[in-house]
C-alpha cells in the first residue's frame, strides 16, 4: 500500500510521523511524495493553541477535496484527535478514520481490520528506538527524551493533551542515536515538552546529564543540541556538562515567557526575574561562548504597559541573542481562559512589533560580533545557494549562513570551516577556509 504522510506543528510530531513511516517501511509498505499517488493519506496535527488547530482544519478540508478525486483514505492523527476527545472525527469532512498519536504505529492493523471509528488510546506516542524512517533531507534528526508535562502553567494545553511526564529508557534513546548517526545524520537535535526533567521519574533516576554524557560517547564527528530547557530545571551539574562535552553544542534554549513577577505569577511559571538574571549570569561564565535562545508570550491577560516595558528593558539588559515572540491565545480548559484583562488584538500586534524590532537589533549585534572569525559549519545543502549552520543556530528557526565562494564541492552533512564576512538581517554570509 501506498502512503503520504503529512506532519503539523512541532518538531516532536515530526518523529511520530517518521516512526510510522519506519513500521510501514517495514511492513513492505511504500512512502509516496504526493497524495494523489497515495491509496492511504495520514494527517498528523497539531492541536496546542489556536494556529495549530484551524492550520490542522485547513489540512483536512484541502486534503478531503483533493480524496473526491482520488478516492484515497483519509486519516486522522495527533494531538487534534487527543485534544478533542469528544468529537466523531470519522464524520467529520471525509475522514475515514481517526487515532490518538499513541496509536499511530497500529494504522496499517486498523486499515486491515477496515475500522471506520475515531480510536483512542492514552494520551502522546512514547517512541522507541526502532529504526526511523527519516522524512527529511537534512543531516539533523530530532530525537524525542519524553511524552507530557507536569508543569501547570495556566495558559498552556500540552499536559491536557500530553498527559503526564514520561521519561524514555536511556538504553532506548542511545540506541536511536545510533541507528541514526549509522544512517548518515550530523546532528541529534534532542527535544521534550521538559527536556531538563529527563530521567527523574525513571528507575535509577537518571540525570539529562547522565544521558548527555552517553550521547556524547558515541563515536563519531556529530553534534547534539539540546531543546525545550525550563529555567528551573537547569542546574550546576548541567551547566557543567554542556560546558565540557564536545560533542553538545554552545546553545541552550531556555523559554522565559515573560520577565515582569507580576505576569510569571499569573503564568504558573516558578521563578521570578532575579532567578533568571542570576541562572543567564551563571551560565555565561562558565560557558562564555553561549548562544542563548528564548521565547516570550505578549499579551497575557493582564499585561499592562508597565509589565511590557519591564519586558522590553530586560531584553535590552539580557541580550539574548536569539529569542521568539508569540501572541497570547486564550485556549479552553486552561486556568488564564478565564482571567480577566485580557488585551486587544491590537494592542498585542503593537507590542509584538515593539518586540521583534527591538530583537532584530540584538541580533544583528550578535551577528556582528562573528564578523571575522572562523568558525565551523554543518553544510545542509549544496544545490543553488550553498548553506549551513554553525553550532550557534538550531535548524529551521535560527540564522543560516550562506557560503559564497562554492570552487570547493561540498557534501549535504560535511563539517567544514568558514570565515563569518558578513551578515544579513538573520543570516550570515560566510568563505570557505
């Protein structure tokens, strides 16, 4: 049988997809590029705030138009099934079938049996290290540590829809890793809704550390990046680590959301702006070198000008070189839904404006500050214009640096090493040493 498989949303459903394209490969079944070459067409959404659900809506209704012609089935997966419980999603605009993304490996099974039913099953897909079918191109993988959270944060959906924090055997994920670098990928991109939580609800209480320090002793030129770090669950025994294995990059991803007490309060976040001055002060020292990225949520009900302007000179101070902006959405069946004060659409769209133009000035700081250094480069494509990425700069949403001088024939995963001679708004131009 013939699939085409359609992945929404965050990088975590990116490896759900690839794990079932692995069982179907497996069970003698084919990948296909487009649906209408497909007999079975999966849709694997996204469901945590607003966005997600009408683009996972949008997917269903163009791809139910495009089965009147084909007559393919359609399928139905992902944290849209998980979110909505309640809905028949097997009447819903010709899909023929519907399952929890914990089911996903069980499709071709449900498909025999001829189920025409919305399945569900416990809440997110716990992977295993089974041989992945890598639906990209890139040399990077990304590499799941856990399912669920059990941060409550107030304005977030993902434990209702995750359920709660499930850490993944160490041996299991190691052994993903390496199936994964015999594959040819240069970079394992390592993410969870709390990667800092790795391993406390194991046996033997395993450390993210622990882990990293395995990772880091596979052979091999390749690094490991790490994602989705709660300020509260960075401690000294981490900071070390990511300061003394070779093989993690200089980048550490911590999501603040706000800076201003008043709002982490209402946010559910457990710490407060001294605590992130004192951890971003801490770090640096012991890893000067650090690209630090963050995100931040404008507009949470509540927010007044005063708390934004308390965001907007703690960016100035911090200087966190990389950083997203995302407007507040009030989602059902979470605490802020019901809190007061919430902002107009236009005020939000100002201070998002304020925001990003305000980071596009730090940026291009820290950009300006690799100008005339030689750094390395994981090349991610050598058709048209040549580019890559350096350790500094996670795929898909940080700077890239485009390679000028091309006499030199590269290899999509090679390592080499380039002068920074210049940079763009985001990117960076860079010669080949």
């Amino acid at each position: 049988m013939k699939y085409y498989l359609v992945s929404l949303g965050c990088p975590k459903n990116r490896v759900d997809s690839e794990i079932l394209a692995s069982h179907l490969v497996k069970n003698g079944d084919e990948i296909v590029l487009l649906p209408d070459k497909a007999d079975t067409v999966v849709i694997n959404t996204c469901s945590f705030i607003k966005p997600a659900v009408e683009e996972s809506l949008d997917e269903i209704h163009r791809l139910s138009k495009i089965k009147e012609k084909y007559g393919f089935k359609l399928i139905l997966a992902g944290c849209l099934v998980d979110r909505f419980t309640d809905r028949s999603w097997h009447n819903y605009e010709g899909i023929d079938m519907a399952v929890s993304s914990s089911l996903l490996p069980q499709v071709a099974e449900f498909l025999k049996e001829n189920k025409r039913e919305t399945i569900l099953g416990p809440p997110g897909l716990l992977s295993v290290s089974d041989d992945r079918h890598t639906i990209s191109t890139f040399p990077y993988a990304y590499v799941k540590l856990s399912e669920g959270c059990d941060i409550k944060c107030s304005y977030c959906t993902i434990p209702s829809i995750k359920g709660q924090f499930r850490s993944r055997p160490l041996e299991d994920i190691v052994t993903e890793a390496e199936n994964l670098l015999a594959q040819g990928i240069r970079e394992l991109v390592l993410v969870s809704q709390d990667s800092g939580f790795y391993g406390r609800d194991l046996v033997g209480k395993y450390s993210l550390a622990c882990l990293l320090k395995k990772l880091n002793k596979l052979p091999g030129n390749f690094w490991i990046r790490l994602m989705y770090l709660n300020p509260m669950r960075v401690n000294n025994e981490l900071i070390d680590t990511l300061a003394g294995l070779e093989k993690v990059v200089k980048y550490i991803d911590l999501p603040l959301q706000h800076t201003h007490d008043d709002i982490l309060k209402l946010m559910g976040r457990p710490y407060r702006y001294k605590f992130i001055v004192n951890l971003l002060e801490k770090i640096k020292k012991v890893i000067p070198e650090v690209a630090i990225r963050s995100s931040f949520i404008i507009g949470f009900p509540g927010e007044s000008r005063n708390h934004f302007n308390h965001l907007l000179h703690s960016l100035s101070d911090l200087r966190i070189p990389k950083a997203g902006f995302f407007p507040y959405y009030p989602e059902e069946n979470t605490p802020a839904f019901a809190f007061k004060g919430r902002l107009s659409s236009r005020t939000i769209s100002r201070r998002l404006r304020e925001s990003r133009e305000l980071q596009a000035t730090i940026l291009e700081e820290y950009n300006k500050s690799l100008v005339g250094s030689i750094r390395e480069l994981l090349v991610e494509t050598n058709q048209g214009l040549v580019y890559g990425r350096l350790q500094y700069d996670a795929p898909e949403i940080d700077s890239l640096v485009y390679i000028h001088n091309k006499r030199r024939k590269l290899t999509v995963g090679d390592f080499v090493k380039v002068k920074i001679i210049g940079y763009e708004t985001v990117d960076l131009r860079g010669k080949l040493i």
